[in-house]
C-alpha cells in the first residue's frame, strides 16, 4: 500500500500466499475471499534478484543452450514492470 493509502487508514484487500502461489483477494464484507492459483507468487516484500532468479534465469539459461526463449510482463503501470525487467 502506498503511504498516502496507509494514511487514509485504507485496508489490505489483497494477500499474497507464495508458498500456495495464491492471490486471495478480500472487500471486508461477509463474502467469502475470492482466491486465484498461479504458478508463482511474490508478495510486496520480495526482492527484484529472487524474481529474476525464479522467473528469467531458467529461459536466460536455455537461450544459451539454443532454445527459444520469451519474457512478457504485463500490468498496472507504475507497479515496477520495467524496473524487475531492467533494473536502475
């Protein structure tokens, strides 16, 4: 959350579960939390190494090895896509 966000006292309505790869997503209300499955999830802590490391580095390695190989990142703008992809 951003600190503006924090401020206003908004709460966290989204949770990440990386050792499930869950998104679960939560409105505060009596309906039950929407959960979503991925491959891998990484919550906001996460450090840009253990993404490239999980995500590019096993398509990195098989480029050299002679195969094809494809990173496509999409998303908000503005949630670091660029920056994972390229670093400073």
């Amino acid at each position: 959350m951003s600190e503006n966000e924090k401020k206003a006292g908004y709460s966290k309505v989204v949770q990440m579960v990386p050792d499930k790869g869950e998104v679960v997503i939560s409105n505060g209300s009596d309906e039950p939390p929407k959960v979503f499955t991925f491959d891998a999830v990484f919550n906001e802590m996460v450090m840009q190494k253990e993404i490239y490391d999980d995500a590019a580095l096993p398509i990195v390695h098989n480029v050299f090895e002679g195969y094809n190989g494809t990173i496509f990142c999409y998303g908000q703008t503005g949630t670091g896509k660029t920056h994972t992809m390229e670093g400073d």
